[in-house]
C-alpha cells in the first residue's frame, strides 16, 4: 500500500489505496491503472473526421507521404 502511495504522490489515504488495491486483487500496476481511469474520466477519446474522397485510376501513382 505504501509503494501505490509514493507512486502516486500520495494522493490517496490509506482507506481509498486499501480499495483500488483490493478492486484490482493487490495487483500495483492494475490498481495504478483503475485509479488513473477514475480520476481522469473528461480525457476526450481520439476522433477522425472524413474530409474528402479521392479515386485514383489504376496507371495513377501516388508519391510517398501523400
């Protein structure tokens, strides 16, 4: 419980690392995950959008980086 403490900056008092330690059966790094997950959760995904569709035909080449 102490090493999940100083990892991460001693954020959390004992009762709140005794739960995400025991959520994730005392595994550090999935509770340093959970923990992460829940505190964090505003962090928006990666998006795309389409912005345009180009045929080319078939003796086209297309240069590298394009």
């Amino acid at each position: 419980m102490s090493e999940f403490q100083r990892l991460l900056g001693f954020q959390l008092n004992p009762a709140d690392s005794t739960f995400f330690l025991d959520m994730t059966n005392w595994n550090l790094p999935a509770a340093i995950g959970t923990y992460c997950d829940f505190e964090s959760p505003n962090i928006s995904e990666p998006s795309m959008s389409f912005v345009e569709d180009v045929t080319k035909g078939e003796a086209e080449s297309i240069s590298p980086d394009t």
